[in-house]
C-alpha cells in the first residue's frame, strides 16, 4: 500500500515553513477558520490606525481637532455605538461561519480521540460509534471525506488542533465535545496539544496521515481484516532478535501498561503499539519513527520527554534494548 509522498514525516516539519499552518488551509474546515481570522486581522490594523491617528491629532493636531475629537458625539459614537455594532455583527458572522464544523451529516467518517499526559489515543468507530480499531498518537484519514471526531479528556483540559485541517476543540474530562476535519489533498500534517496541560505539553504532538480514498480503503481494510474474529499481531517474530524482544516485552513489564492485539499484552493505560512500527512518529510527534529513536526511547523516555508517565528503562542492556527496538519495528 502506497503511503502519502510528503517530506514532513514528523511534527517539526509538518508545522515549519511560511505562511504559518493555521493561514495556509488544506480544508474546507479550515478555511472557514483562515476566512475568520484575516477578517479579525484586518479590523485589528484598522483599528490600530486608527488609534494612532486620534493620538497625532491629540499631540499635533489643531485645538479645533482637538476640540472636535474630545468632543461627546466622538466618545459616544467611536467609543460605544460603533464598537458595540462591530462587536454584535462580527459575532452574528463568525457563529455563522461555524454553525457547519460539528454538524453531522451522516457520510462521515467517525473516529474518537482521547486526551492523557501527554499522548493521544486514537479510536476508528463505526456509525453507532462502537469502536473498529485503535491506534495512538497517529490518524489515519481519506481526502475529500469530512471526518467527525469526538474529543474526550482521560485527566486534564487538552486541545486538540491540526492548523491546516480545522479549528481547535478543548478536551475536557466528563465531557464530549465534537470537531470536524478534512483534507482536501495527500499529505501528513502535524497537529499538537493547543492547551497547557503540564510540564511536558510543548512535547504532545501527533500527525494525520491523508491518503487517497482508494489507499485509506486498502488501508482500513487491513486494519479492520486483523481485528476479525481474533484481533491477531501486527506481525509475528521472525528472528531471535524479534523472538528475544517479544519476550522481553513481557519480562520487562511493558504489557501491564501497552496492548498489541493477539497477544497477552493487554494494557490499557499507556499507547496501543500493536501497529507501532508503521507509525509516521514516536512519542506524540516528536521524534520520527525507526529503531534508533525506539532504542533512545525505551532506554529512557524521561530524559526525552520530562514528566511522561513511561519510566526510564536504565536497567535493560544495550543488546536487550536493540531486541525490543527490533521487536517493536516489526509491529507493523
């Protein structure tokens, strides 16, 4: 299956260049949120200039001017009628311009996403919402199809945005809170946590993964076909390398944290890795995907990404961590 040609594989790239993401839309979606934000950008310069010609005329200006600007028609008008009728028409439009970014249709693809310190869980859902498979930290979307996401919080407020996709949409616990997203072309594009929600909020990235509809359709297909009657592993070892790292995995105590399907690790309150090694990143969009970053990141996650809840696996060897990095690679 051919995967989306991009050159921003990871988080840094995908959001790097000019214009910045969020003034460069990929989507209908977003275009919506760029078309609200140069109308705001240009009010705002308007504004500014005009403030900056009331203070010349204050200092510079003629004591008629003066007079004129002090005067109680100016402060009613320019300071309570005119912004007041600015502000309410400005609102009427951008409610407008929004009704149509959580509105379900019925043709879209439904998916759910859940907010930890500092990762995302991803779930592919079905038309009553029942969940077809999971993933972490990655999504996987066909072009030209709206997708409707539902966000939830599993501790803190998150904020999950794709500037060239959408809008952002607070996370929050006890809650269920709906956004829309569509690209319009293949590609990958970085998305990150827009909430501050601890020490290592900078570092929650995540990237979506647009293929073209009949590649999301083969895709989707392999994923749904593994769940299908027994969720079965991404792949089985192949070498004693792989072989060692399986069973290490479960030695060391990774599964009472992470699941891969069709095996006894059935974690759940760290990231499903049974696909982690087709993966476009690692750790939540921050370091791109292959076995030396997998060897760094198990060895000891901590000194990459502070404060996460995976522990430093000091301990381990350097043959032993090359052996999970082996394993967790062919996971795919």
């Amino acid at each position: 299956m051919s995967q989306p040609t991009s050159s921003r594989s990871n988080l840094a790239e995908a959001l790097s260049g000019w214009p910045p993401p969020v003034l460069d839309p990929h989507g209908p979606f977003s275009n919506t949120v760029t078309s609200l934000t140069w109308v705001l950008i240009a009010l705002v310069t308007l504004i500014f200039a005009l403030v900056c010609a009331a203070l010349w005329v204050a200092l510079y200006g003629s004591d008629t001017l003066r007079a004129r600007l002090g005067g109680e028609g100016v402060v009613k008008w320019f300071g309570l009628v005119v912004p007041a009728g600015v502000l309410f028409l400005l609102l009427a439009w951008g409610l407008t311009l929004a009704a149509g970014l959580t509105t379900i249709q019925g043709d879209e693809l439904r998916m759910r996403v859940s907010g930890n310190i500092y990762w995302w869980r991803v779930s592919y859902l079905d038309a009553a919402g029942k969940e077809l498979h999971a993933d972490a930290n990655e999504l996987h979307i066909p072009v030209g199809r709206p997708v409707v996401i539902d966000m939830v919080s599993e501790d803190v407020i998150h904020s999950f945005w794709v500037p060239k996709l959408g809008g952002k949409m607070d996370m929050i616990p006890g809650r269920t809170n709906r956004l829309k997203l569509q690209a319009d072309r293949a590609g990958v594009y970085g998305g990150q946590c827009a909430e501050f929600c601890g020490g290592a909020h900078s570092l929650m990235g995540f990237v979506v993964v647009a293929h073209e509809p009949e590649d999301w359709q083969r895709w989707n297909a392999a994923r749904l076909a593994r769940q299908q009657p027994q969720p079965a592993p991404a792949a089985a070892p192949v070498d004693d390398e792989v072989l060692r790292g399986s069973r290490l995995f479960g030695e060391a105590g990774c599964a009472a944290c992470h699941r891969i399907a069709g095996t006894s690790a059935q974690g759940l309150s760290g990231p499903d890795l049974t696909h982690i090694g087709s993966r476009q990143s690692l750790g939540a969009g921050i370091l791109p995907n292959h076995r030396g970053t997998l060897i760094g990141w198990i060895g000891d996650s901590q000194s990459i990404k502070p404060n996460n809840r995976m522990p430093a696996y000091r301990s381990l060897q350097a043959a032993e961590l090359h052996a999970l990095a082996a394993y967790m690679e062919s996971l795919k």
